[in-house]
C-alpha cells in the first residue's frame, strides 16, 4: 500500500493493449500514485474503444508516444519479439520501464539492456507475478532461512488450459514470435526456480514436444544441475484441461525436509526439531493464502497482480532499482530458456531417440554466467 | 431478495484455501446429478436461491429445473456473468475479435457489425454487450431470474479501466429485457460504489467479500464496515468464511452483526454444513 504521498505521482504510458496490457492497465489505472497519460497499440478498435468510453488518449506510433508525452515510466505488454527495440527507446531517454515476460528472446540483448538500465539508475521489471504470491514468498522466505536445511531437489510444475485443439496462428502459437509453452508456463517455473534456488549451470534431458500446435511445443520438461549436488526438475504443460486455470506448484526437498507450495497453500514437513523463530513445528505444517496475501488496493485477478504493480509504482517514486523482478533477473530466466532450447536441439539433432551428450553434463560458459549474475 | 443464497463455487473446483480440495470436489461433482443432488438438500433447508455462474455445465442444471417444475416451484437462480475463464482462454487462443465471434450465437450481427463499418469501436460496445448477455442468459430461459449478477472480474476490469458507463448499459439492459435486478460482484466494494453513484446506477446490489478477516476486501476492514453503515446500497455478503479460515459462528457473527447487510451467500457440499450454516444465520437474525 502506498503509505506516503509525497512524492510525485508516476506519469505513465502503457503499450501494447492485449490480454495483459489491459489487465495491467486496470490496475496501474486506478492506482493512487499513477497518472495515466497515454495507452499504445497498433491495433484500432481497442484504442478507439477505450478512448471513447475511459477518455484515455490514444497513441498508435510508439516513438511518436515517446517523443511527444513527458513520461517517467513506460509499461510494455506488446509480443515478445518487440520488447528489445521498445525498451531500449524508453531507457534512451531515460524513462523506467515494466515489461511483460519473456524479457528478451535474445539472452545476450536483455543483458544489454539490463546493464544500460543499471548504468543509468533506472528502475526496471518483469512481470514474473508468481515472485508476488504470497505463498511464494513464504517458501523464499523459509528457503533463505535454511529453514528446511541444505537443499538437494526441487520440482516446478505449471499446468494449464491453454492450447487444447488444433488451432488458428497468433502469436502466441509462432515460435519466433515468442510463443509456446517455454516462453508462456515453463519460463515463469524457471524464473520462480532463479527466484528460489538461484539459476542453474546445466539444463539437460530437456523436452519441447507439440501436443496440438504445429509451430511450437505444449509441453517442455528439463532437468536441472547447479553444480553442488542440488538438481531441479521442471515440468510444464499448457494443453492440459483437467486445470481449470495455470496452476504453478513449487516442492523443495532438503535435508531437514521438505517444502510444497502452490497459489493458495504452503506445506512444510520438518524432519528435525521445531524452529520456532520460523514459526514451524515438527513433522507438517500448513499455511494457506488466507493468512499469507496482504491486502492490496486494488483487486482484479489475484493478489500478486496487484502487488507487482505497486512493487515498480514504489520503486519507481523512490527511484530504487532493486526491485523484486528486475531486467537482469528476468535475464537470467531467458538465459535458463535458451540452454532449454539448446539441450532440446542437441537431443532432436540425435536420430537414434538417445541424447547426443555425454552422461555427465559439463558445466556451461561460466564467465558468460558471472556477467548475467552481475557477479 | 432472500437473505440465505446458495453459491457454487464448491462445485466448479474453487477454493481459496486448497487446491487439493478444489479438484476433489471437481471430482465429486463431475455428474450434474451430484451437484443436483447437494442442490436439493439446500432447496429441503429452505434456501431458494442458487446465485451461479454462468458455466456451461449450469445448463444441465437449468435443464433439470425445467424439466420438474413442481419439485422446484419456489426455485430461483440468480445468474452471475460471464464464467470469465471460458473467454479469457478463447482470447489467448483465438485472439480477441475471433473469440468474441465464438461466443456470439447470431454470428451475421458482428458480422455486420464488423463490416458495415459499424466497426466494434464505432463503437457500439452497448450493443455488443448485449449480444453477450442474451448469450449468457440463454440457459436460463423459462426459469426465475430475479437478479442477474455481473462478475467481480468483469465488473473490476471495467472498474480499473475506467468503463464507468458500461455499469449503467448493463443495468438497463438487465432491467428492461429480463425484468431483473441487476448485481454487480466486486472485490473492490467502496470504489465500485462510487462509479456506480456516478453513472447513475441508484441503490444498486453489490455483493463483496464481506469476513472478519478482511481476505480480499480492498480499501480495508474499517472502510467496508463503515460503507456497509452509511451508504444507499443493498449489499450481498459472500466469502464469509474465507474458505473455511475462521469458524462458521464467529463468520457469521461477524457478518450478521451487520443490520444493512441484506444477504448472504455461501456454499457447502454435505448437508450437515448446508443446515449448519442457515440456521447459525437464522439464529444470529433472530437474537439481534
């Protein structure tokens, strides 16, 4: 909640009026710190709607949006193949950004782009939502207090009904557009596994297989190592109705228990003594969202929404960069996308049905990795 | 309105609490028969109403109604639209003019919307919305529809947007074609009102989340309780027991305690918890 009102409010522009884009302009909208001074789309009929009926004012050229309003923030919801050029004309002139995930389809251009943000103090993030769910939050909140000891395994699901038959091309089902499973379901597992657990070294084993659609994959599963006996899993499916929404679910071994999490509930079962300074007994313990999700001053569609909207609004006023979900952390889940992508090639490259790789995965580019962990 | 309504999210795997629990119910109530059944038990306590969404398997049930009218002479719906997943998904799937085309059972009427320059912005938005009501209403034809709801999504999607006047379209619309009284759902009560004063919907019906606990009561605890007392509306009180987050007396208490709250709506699936439940409301009416 926004307890100070001193600062000036954040003048901004919201682009791209898809899915999203209208979701987010909902509620960056009526929140109390925002002006809202322009929406962006190429599309007609959802700008003309809006401005007749909201008053909003209307832009169709980005640049001509940028050249002509005074902004503090843009917020970006546009496909995912747009987003480098768009964010890099907002950082030019100096305007913090919001972008809607995948950052970049291009690892080594988000890096870029985060450390031109960086460079010049601005404050950036991703739409990673699930690093706001309450129940979540709790889990990193217990993860970073060893609450459950050293960790050894984790598994991250996301399941959901999205492509469920054959369907008509969008975006969303183009593969170089950004679509697909691993760029929708699968990358918000891997960012909240980055949230978690830090990134990974090595992705192997890694699945990207077509249910339904003809251009990109319903379905990616992958292994992953991080180089110190601790391995992860990642499981997602976005052809899988018996869902009635995306349900993400998080479970953590290590060796003193374990820890399952999804939207509404976290179950920790603690192997050892009670920790009471974490508020845990012995065996099983639950929590649920009831009692996890602080209030937000606004509602629309789920807590997390709301708060990762307040989240930048604040940063921004207070010109703090280090955000919950900032370029450079959603760099590193494009990163863990790309190996994704590299290892399924590498395995689709083999004709005999078995992976050309060695056994053991070799650990990959670590230099590269010390400039995306910006170690 | 009556002041005990029967919701329905136990029976479409809603629950805020667990998501277990929400698929072994979606288990349990894979037959409308079952869900029938609970129906029935709820009818038997004296709960007229079934406040629904507007989910394709609530036609089996509207069926079922209609094909027994004596059973259920007394039987109310009261609708609640649209059941949003179903169209949030056709958007991602199809894209968002596709999917309104999807849903529409007179395809030639965007159609020619849509062509005759009559462009979806042009914006005839009214009439769209229209269209999507009589869409959504279709199921329910011959049965009692006394209030017909919009959903918290849709009503705070427009909220948010800043739709003020679509609230007002809708209620008209409701009103004049349905002889209905139109609801708006929100989580997001005391701003709602305000548009709603200021689009000219007077003393409208508005179901919140109204429990002790403030679970997604946006603007807080003090300023619902103090809207509740002092402003012109008829509010509905629903997620009373925040799923099950605090015992069903002190929810009710809670709720209860509140002499302008006109109704309440809760779901339960035995009939222990549907007879508990009305009748800790009708105790706690007729003490205070």
């Amino acid at each position: 909640m926004t307890e100070s009102r001193t600062t000036a409010r954040v003048r901004l522009a919201m682009v791209g009026l898809g899915k999203m884009g209208l979701s987010h302009l909902a509620m960056f909208r009526p929140h109390p710190d925002v002006e809202l001074v322009a929406v962006c789309d190429t599309v007609g009929y959802v700008l003309d709607t809006l401005e007749k009926y909201t008053g909003v004012k209307p832009y169709t050229d980005y640049n001509k949006l940028l050249e002509q309003e005074q902004l503090d923030a843009v917020v970006i919801a546009t496909p995912s193949k747009t987003h480098g050029a768009m964010v890099r004309a907002a950082l030019d002139r100096n305007q913090h950004v919001f972008c809607e995930k995948p950052f970049s389809l291009d690892p080594a251009e988000g890096l870029e782009l985060a450390e031109l943000a960086e460079r010049k103090g601005l404050v950036t993030q991703v739409g990673y939502h699930y690093r706001f769910v309450g129940a979540f939050e709790e889990v990193k909140r217990l993860v970073d207090a060893n609450a459950i000891g050293k960790l050894h395994h984790a598994r991250i699901e996301a399941y959901g009904p999205v492509v469920l038959r054959p369907k008509p091309a969008t975006w969303r089902t183009s593969k170089s557009e950004g679509g697909g499973c691993l760029y929708d379901y699968a990358c918000h597992g891997l960012d909240l596994l980055n949230h978690l657990v830090g990134p990974p070294s090595n992705v192997r084993g890694a699945v990207l297989n077509k249910i339904f659609s003809s251009d990109v994959e319903d379905e990616v599963y992958a292994s992953m190592y991080y180089g110190n006996g601790m391995s992860a899993q990642l499981a997602a499916n976005w052809s899988d109705e018996s869902y009635r929404k995306m349900s993400t679910k998080v479970t953590l071994w290590g060796t003193e228990g374990r820890i399952y999490a999804d939207r509404q509930e976290v179950q920790v079962f603690l192997r050892g003594d009670a920790k009471p300074e974490l508020g845990l007994v012995e065996g099983w313990n639950a929590r649920y969202t009831t009692e996890l999700t602080d209030e937000v001053w606004f509602y629309l569609r789920g807590e997390e929404y709301s708060a990762q909207v307040d989240h930048f609004v604040k940063h921004v006023q207070l010109r703090d960069p280090n955000t919950r979900c900032s370029f450079r952390d959603a760099v590193q889940a494009d990163v863990v996308v790309g190996m994704t992508l590299r290892d399924a090639q590498r395995a689709d490259a083999s004709d005999d049905g078995a992976p050309a790789r060695a056994a053991q995965p070799a650990a990959e580019g670590g230099s590269w990795w010390k400039r995306v962990r910006g170690s | 309105m009556e002041r005990i309504l029967f919701g329905d999210n136990q029976f479409f795997g809603v629950n805020h609490m667990s998501e277990e629990k929400a698929r072994a119910q979606s288990v349990r109530f894979k037959d409308t028969q079952a869900i029938m059944e609970v129906l029935d038990i709820a009818y038997e306590e004296g709960i007229k109403v079934f406040m629904c969404t507007t989910h394709e398997r609530i036609a089996e049930v509207c069926d079922h109604v209609r094909a027994n009218p004596e059973k259920y002479a007394d039987f109310q719906f009261y609708p609640c639209m649209p059941y949003a997943h179903k169209y949030a998904n056709a958007v991602t799937e199809y894209g968002m003019i596709e999917a309104l085309k999807r849903f529409l059972p007179e395809q030639g009427k965007l159609g020619a919307m849509l062509k005759g320059g009559m462009s979806l912005a042009k914006k005839d938005v009214e009439g769209l919305a229209q269209l999507l009501i009589d869409a959504e209403m279709k199921m329910f034809h011959g049965l009692r529809t006394p209030v017909i709801f919009l959903q918290n999504v849709v009503t705070d999607l427009l909220l948010g947007l800043g739709f003020d006047d679509a609230f007002k379209y809708f209620a008209d619309y409701v009103k004049e074609k349905y002889d209905a009284e139109p609801g708006f759902i929100t989580m997001n009560l005391p701003r709602l009102l305000d548009v709603l004063d200021k689009a000219g919907v007077d003393n409208p019906i508005v179901c919140s989340n109204i429990n002790k606990i403030a679970f997604r009561m946006c603007g807080g605890k003090e300023l619902y309780e103090k809207t509740i007392a002092t402003r012109r509306f008829r509010p509905i009180a629903m997620s009373v027991l925040a799923s099950g987050a605090i015992s069903p007396r002190e929810a009710l208490e809670y709720v209860c305690g509140q002499k302008q709250i006109e109704s309440i709506v809760f779901g339960a699936s035995s009939r222990g918890n549907i007879r508990q439940t009305a009748q800790l409301i009708r105790d706690l009416d007729r003490i205070s």
